[in-house]
C-alpha cells in the first residue's frame, strides 16, 4: 500500500473513531479501552504481543468490538463481516470486495487469494464469535497469494476453519 493511500486509511479511520465518544469508565461498568489501544491493536504485526487488556474487552464488550471491527474495516483494502446469507453449509470459496478467497482442499488444504494487480493486502484477520485469528499473507505470485492452512499450525488450521463458516468476517489488511 502506498504512503498515501495508507494515510487516507489512517485519516478515514480516526474519523470514523471519533463519531464515537471516548469512552468514560463509572463505577462497575468495564473499562474500555482508547481509541489509540485500539489502534495499536489493530495495527500489530502477526505473532507479535497482544495488550490482554485490549483483547479481553474486545471479546466481552460488545461496544469494544463494535469500535475495532469499525477501525479495522476503515483501515482493510477489503472486508465482508458475513460471507453469504444464503449459505447453508461450508465454504470454500467467496468473495470480499475485489478479491477472490479459495480454500482448495489438499494435504494441507491451500488458501488462494487472488484479486486486482494494484494492491494486494499484507495480512488477513478473520473473526468468529469472539474469536479472531491474523496472519501473514506473503507476497503474491503471479496476481495470487497462497497460503498453506496445515494442521501442524494451529493458528494456519484455525483460520482456514474459520473461512469455512458464513458467519466468519474477513478483513484484508
């Protein structure tokens, strides 16, 4: 992504934040976190530590979720909070704005992305429930990223079942 189209991510994402008042702690309600625990949540590098605090309100604050799925979606090249309402079964293809997402069954099962020559996303969070999973996506080869969801790697297997289910919502960062 270029410096400039980051930075209208960046700017189109503070502003969507600030539609929302900062949060203001009463006695007994849960502490929420700031709107820049947020940010730098949502702009960690795979693998890297996680403020417990941040993920934890995430999880169990519906209001917290709601404002980080909201920065994450301003943020992502492409994103679809649910795969298709007609679904009855598993998937093992859709569709996210412009990009092509292929679950090709294997030893171990390939993730395929494919989409416009122009920009390719570095990362893919996906989230079920309350649960989420961001990894890595490689650099593409030849218009397609490929990535192997081997069993071995827990993170890898968890995300390719996350995929699979039409309540699961991707974000393409």
């Amino acid at each position: 992504m270029s410096d400039e189209a980051r930075l209208l991510a960046e700017l189109h994402a503070a502003r969507a934040l600030m539609r929302v008042p900062a949060p203001v702690s009463q006695p007994g309600q849960i502490d929420r976190p700031r709107h820049a625990a947020l940010w730098a949540h949502a702009n960690r590098e795979p693998g890297s530590p996680v403020d417990l605090t941040v993920v934890r309100a995430i999880r169990s604050d519906p209001e917290t979720a709601r404002r980080y799925r909201t920065l994450l979606g301003a943020q992502s090249l492409a994103h679809a909070p649910l795969a298709a309402a007609a679904s009855d079964g598993a998937l093992s293809r859709r569709r996210i704005g412009p990009f092509e997402l292929e679950i090709l069954e294997g030893t171990p099962p390939l993730l395929i992305l494919r989409g416009p020559d122009a920009a390719m996303p570095r990362r893919i969070e996906a989230w079920l429930g309350d649960e989420a999973v961001r990894l890595d996506l490689g650099a593409p080869v030849d218009g397609a990223i490929l990535l192997a969801l081997d069993p071995a790697v827990a993170e890898a297997d968890r995300l390719g079942q996350m995929l699979r289910d039409p309540a699961c919502a991707v974000f393409l960062l």
